[in-house]
C-alpha cells in the first residue's frame, strides 16, 4: 500500500507552512487525491511537483569587447 501523508506531513516533508502548501494547491502546482474532507499526498507526487518547479539558472550572454 503507498503511504498517505496528511497536509501536515507533508509541510514537514517539503519543510513549508500550511499557508505555502495551500497557496501551492491553489496555484496548481501541488496535486493531492481528495480523501473524506481533507487531502492526502503521496511522497513521489510532492516529489515529482518539486522537481517540475525546480528553477533553472538562466544563463549570461556575456559580450567581448
């Protein structure tokens, strides 16, 4: 069976706050399974969001002069 964490668990697994999980969800970033009244997230899924939101280094046009 795969395990289910709370929003709280997984606060603590992203080390986030309630609010950041919740503006996360809003904003489509973080998907979690609906379960009763509360959601629940799996860890390959928050990890799998993490990773597609990982920012990328842009990098320099440097000139010679």
């Amino acid at each position: 069976m795969i395990p289910l964490m709370t929003k709280q668990e997984a606060c603590a697994y992203l080390r986030v706050s309630i609010a950041t999980l919740n503006r996360l969800i809003r904003a489509g970033l973080i998907t979690g399974s609906k379960l009763g009244q509360g959601v629940r997230f799996t860890p390959s899924d928050l990890e799998m969001n993490v990773k597609s939101a990982a920012i990328v280094p842009k990098t320099t046009n440097e000139r010679k002069i």
